[in-house]
C-alpha cells in the first residue's frame, strides 16, 4: 500500500479547508451564542511592502520555505514549484525587489520540491529536496554562489531516512543536521548527521511512542544537544517537543495530550538564555469554541509546558512550519497560515506575558496572503518572509514589514 505523505502543499491544502469548516462552523455557533470578543490588538500604521510576486512559471511558484538574509540585505529562499521543470527553485531577492534564479531543480536523479536554506559563511546555500534525488526519496543539496548545484545525499529509501521535511542546521566543523519526516528502523522518521564529505549518520529513529513524522528543523545547543518537534506520536499520539543528546540518548520533553495544551506542532524550536524552548502547534489549544486554532507554548528544561497564547476565531489560526522569532525582550514572532479579516494570515506578535498584538493582517489582494512559513528580521526591526499564495490563482510573494 502506497504511503501517504504528508507534503507541505498537501498539508496546507488540508489546513485551509479546516479553517473554513471551523469559521463556518462557528459563524453558525454565534448567531446563538453572540459576538465572539476580540483575542488581539491590532497594530495601526504597520506597512507591508511586497518586494516580489511569483508568476508560478520560470521565475518559481509557491515559496513555501523561511528566506535567509546576507549582510547586504539579499534574500534567499525556495519554491515548491515552478522553475524550468515546475519541481522547485532557490532564488534570490535583492534590496530593489529583483529576483534571480539561482537554480532550477529538473527531477530525478537530481531533487524536487526544496525546503528551507541554511547559508554557509562563504555564501554557499544548503537545503533538503522532498522528494527526487537519486532514489526519488528526497536528497540534500548544496549550490554554490555560482549557482552550480550538486547533491551531497540521496536517501535511500530505509534506515536511512525518507522525505526530509525540515531545514539544516550546521555545526562547528561543517556538520550539517536535519530530519526525515519517514524511514527509519520503523518507518517514523529520523534525525541523521551529514558529514562534509557526504556520509550520513542516523542519530535516531523514532518509533511512535517517543515521536512520529518529524518535520520541524532542529534547534542545537553549546553543549551539542538537539532538540525539535515531531508532528505525531508520543503518548496520545499527538506530536512531542525532544531532546537529542550528543550520546543519542533522546527524551521527551513534552507529549501533547490533544486538548488545551495545543496539537500537531510542524515548527522548529527556539530558546531563551534560561534554557527555555518556545515553539507554535498548528492546532489545539483551547480557542476557536474548542476547534483547536493552534497555540504559541513554552517548555522549561525539566518538561513543563505552558502555553502562551491559544489562537482563536478574530485573530489568526494554524500557525505552520516557520519557527518563531525571539527578540531581546522576549518578545515572539510568527505568522499564521489562516485568519485574520480576510482569513488569509496574519503576523503576530506576542509578549513574554501572552499578550498578542497583530501586526498585519493579509487581505488576499497585492500582498496575496497564505503565509506558511517564518520571518527573518534585520537590525531595525524590520520583518521579511514569503506568503504562498492560492495556486492557480496566486503564486505567492516575498514582503517586507515596518511594524
């Protein structure tokens, strides 16, 4: 029996019609129970500036990856599709809104279907391919800033890994991190090492119990300690936040229980200087009239989780695969997949107390909305990301937001 996997654009077709059957749903609820209040401010006189839009054509389509920024302020990133062979592009978005193919993925022996970029200090862009590659289960890649590319793995469809689904990481010496959403000893997915010269090592597959479908890029400490989110698995089968240490001894931090403690996390992790981890779940939570809209949480180093702020039906809904944003005053960043005036996402903010401010709400006209993905901030404060937009209609854009 074929495997039914779980894609991005698979995922986020999924999740939109969710969110229209909740709103539906609740819209019907609150001819009998009233008005819902309001769960955020919204911000006036934040400006968004949509730097490119795709064509869905050569240029790319469906930028379903958090962009990395240079020095210079260049942008770069991926597209699921479009390009020369509509299987996916990297590309690059200058400070005066002009993009550049980097390169065209064509299939087989070479990948499909990129995902999020890490940026090497030499200019040199690394990132994990869905599916294609030599076994047609997904590879890693590296293009140089010449825009040659070449595959420094190929899954082999076993103990190996399938799919990779998240972003790398690297360490010291040139290591590269990630995970697979599949494979493994028993088919749950993996968190593997690659080395410089291509080798790749399995740190851990999971096996349901303690984990399932990993999919969120991994988060690395000094101490060399991994740690991320499975999407499913764990006691009630609901996803988990781990701990990958670097004899690969792993521990579940936090099993999400399917209620108010939020459901399905895709999005990597991000820490404070206690050792806190701050993370978003695409569902659950206790909004949305008990619809689970998603969830912004914390887990401190023992395991206990709390969470921030539980999305609802005024603000945003079905936070994705983009980890958050910290700032120095612990302040979290992020963006929803749904929601909003327009129910086409929203950027949030929300504080060290749980307090949400919204910082713009996509309408679905020139800025296309269906953000999916993370944001990137310069020095002045200033936000960057992409949204995916409604192919075929829509093929999504690359923004810039003034808060």
């Amino acid at each position: 029996m074929k495997r039914t996997k779980h894609s991005r654009a698979s995922i986020f077709q999924l999740q939109h019609r969710l969110a229209f059957t909740a709103i539906s749903l609740l819209v019907l609820a609150s001819i009998f129970v009233g008005a819902q209040v309001a769960q955020g401010q919204t911000v006036k006189g934040s400006k968004e500036i949509t730097l490119y839009t795709f064509t869905g054509g050569a240029d790319g389509g469906s930028p379903n990856s958090t962009i990395v920024r240079d020095a210079e302020g260049n942008l770069y990133g991926t597209t699921f599709a479009g390009g020369a062979a509509n299987l996916g592009t990297v590309y690059k978005v200058d400070k005066t809104g002009k993009e550049t193919v980097l390169y065209s993925f064509t299939g087989p022996p070479d990948g499909e279907h990129p995902g999020d970029l890490l940026r090497d200090a030499a200019g040199n862009l690394y990132g994990p391919n869905y599916e294609g590659g030599a076994n047609g289960f997904g590879a890693i890649f590296k293009v140089d800033t010449t825009g040659k590319e070449s595959l420094l793995y190929s899954f082999q469809s076993g103990t190996d890994g399938e799919y990779p689904g998240s972003g790398l990481i690297e360490d010291g010496a040139g290591n590269l991190y990630g995970t697979t959403g599949y494979g493994g000893k028993s088919g749950n997915g993996t968190v593997f090492k690659l080395s410089k010269s291509g080798k790749e090592t399995i740190l851990h597959s999971f096996n349901g119990a303690n984990g399932q479908y990993p999919f969120s890029t991994l988060l690395r400490d000094s101490a060399g300690n991994l740690y991320g989110t499975t999407s499913m698995g764990g006691n009630s089968g609901n996803g988990t936040v781990f701990k990958l240490s670097p004899t690969r001894k792993e521990t579940v931090l936090h099993n999400f229980a399917s209620g108010k403690d939020g459901q399905t996390p895709y999005a990597g992790l991000v820490e404070d200087e206690n050792g806190n981890l701050y993370g978003t779940t695409s569902s659950g939570g206790a909004g949305c009239d008990g619809f689970g809209c998603g969830t912004v949480f914390k887990v401190g180093p023992k395991g206990k989780e709390t969470v921030l702020y539980a999305f609802g039906l005024n603000d945003g809904h079905y936070p994705q695969f983009g980890k958050l944003v910290r700032d120095a005053t612990g302040n979290l960043y992020g963006t929803t997949y749904a929601g909003g005036q327009a129910d086409m996402g929203i950027v949030f903010k929300i504080s060290s107390t749980g307090k949400e401010t919204i910082l713009y709400t996509f309408l679905g006209g020139a800025d296309e909305g269906i953000p999916q993905t993370g944001l990137v901030e310069d020095k002045a404060g200033n936000f960057y990301g992409t949204t995916g937009g409604n192919p075929p209609t829509t093929y999504g854009t690359v923004f810039k937001l003034k808060p």
